[in-house]
C-alpha cells in the first residue's frame, strides 16, 4: 500500500504492506526473493535477522550437542605450555573450519583428530562444528560412537531414524570411533556394519565427516580396512596423529606424578 504525507512541508511517499506475511511462506518461497524484487520497483524483500537466529537454534538443537560442548570453541582451546603436535592439530583445525566451503564437496573434505586421549580432539571437532551451525549455518550430527550405539541398541525403533539422519545431515561428527577397551578396539560386526553403511554413504556422496578416535589411521584399517580406507581417503588432507609422553598430552593428567606410559 502506498501512503502519501506532507512532513515539514515536503511530500513523502512510504509503502507499507496490506497483511502481514506468514514466516511459513516467507520460508517455503511463497513471497518474492530479493532477486525478484525488480517487480516491485521502489521496495524490496530483506529477509529478518531472527529467522537466521531461529535457523542457527534449530541447528544446535538437532546436532545432539550438549549444552556445556556448545561452548567449546577456538578461543578458549589453551595452547600455553602444549607441545608442538597439539598446535599443529588446532593449526590443522583452524585451516579446515577456513576452507569447509571450498572443500565440502571433494573427495578429501573431512578431518581426523587421532591418537592419544586427553589432548583436545573433541574440543577441536566440536569447535569446528559450532562454527559451521552458528557461522554458516550448516547442520552438524554429534555421534558419539560408544553412548550412540548403545542408545540404538536399546531400542531398534530409533535404527533406521537414526541411520537415516547420519546418512543424510550435511556434517557427521563420530566421536571416538572404535574406542578402545582394555587395548583392544571396540568394534563387533554389528557396530562395523552400520558403520560401513553410513561411512560409504557418505563417502560415495562426497558429505563430509569429522572423525576422532584413540586409534591411528593403520588401526582403523585393521579393523575393517573397507571402511578405514574410506575414512582415510576422506580424511586425508586433514589428519593429524597424536602419539607421546601421556603426561605431557593428556591434559586430565596435567601436574601428575608417575603415571606410567606402559
């Protein structure tokens, strides 16, 4: 609607809208883009801050992040007194957040964080995925590979579902794959299996994956070595080993006194 008033004695001309539009039309393409705005000559469509916050929010809410990860970030990743192999690996992490959208679709547009527990794999991962929901609003799935399983377990109505979504969100993120007990993997046929079908998926599709687990790039393989070549070949660009005095990488045990590396 055009509304014409006469304001300090010069004649202004505003346009306002007739009914309000529902932000369900505005979000499924009922009303006119900016780029088709050309029609409407003396206006245009500006779409509300808000949606990209209610966006950014659904986001986080359907990544199965915790609240205390969501406040994992590079800024409060402390590399004072780290050895060299931690800054390389938040170096490594800081390069991929920076060329995700460049890469996303290659063959090699993931990241692996592996090798010693305690040393700041899954803050970096999870760094990266808050970056990517609440900076680029891309959807993150946090997999946590023991607690995930186990949930699937215990109820199989959540398998297919669950499968589904890990096939399909933008950025899978397996945390602690493969997770060690007592030195031997944790791994039965049934974990492989579902794991293969999603990993291949991905792999074939080109959507990308970040992955961290206690095990190197060489024990992945053996533990099946169709799945840990497609992780490999994903990753490639992007891994980084973490191996050492557990002192001195782990940070849980920082300060402790003889702790045996054996």
């Amino acid at each position: 609607m055009t509304n014409h008033q006469i304001m300090n004695g010069v004649e202004v001309t505003t346009l306002t809208p007739e009914t309000m539009v529902l932000e369900e039309d505005f979000l499924s393409g009922q009303v006119c883009s900016p780029d088709q705005a050309w029609a409407w000559r003396t206006t245009f469509s500006k779409r509300c801050t808000c949606i990209k916050q209610k966006k950014m929010e659904r986001l986080l809410k359907a990544s199965d992040i915790t609240d205390e990860f969501k406040k994992l970030g590079f800024k409060n990743f402390s590399l004072e007194g780290k050895p060299q192999i931690i800054v390389d690996m938040y170096d490594c992490s800081s390069s991929y957040l920076k060329r995700f959208l460049a890469i996303r679709t290659n063959r090699a547009n993931s990241i692996a964080l592996l090798g010693q527990p305690g040393s700041g794999k899954t803050h970096l991962l999870t760094a990266i995925a808050n970056n990517l929901m609440q900076r680029k609003n891309i959807s993150v799935l946090y997999f946590p590979y023991v607690e995930g399983f186990n949930d699937l377990k215990d109820d199989f109505e959540k398998l297919a579902a669950k499968l589904a979504r890990m096939r399909q969100v933008d950025v899978l993120f397996i945390d602690d794959l493969f997770k060690p007990m007592k030195g031997e993997p944790r791994a039965t046929i049934w974990q492989i299996e579902q794991m293969y079908a999603v990993i291949n998926y991905r792999y074939l599709n080109h959507k990308p994956i970040l992955v961290s687990s206690e095990l190197t790039v060489d024990e992945i393989v053996n533990v099946d070595e169709a799945l840990g070549t497609r992780i490999y070949q994903m990753c490639q660009n992007y891994t980084v080993v973490i191996k050492g005095d557990r002192n001195i990488l782990n940070y849980r045990l920082a300060g402790a006194k003889y702790v045996s590396n054996l």
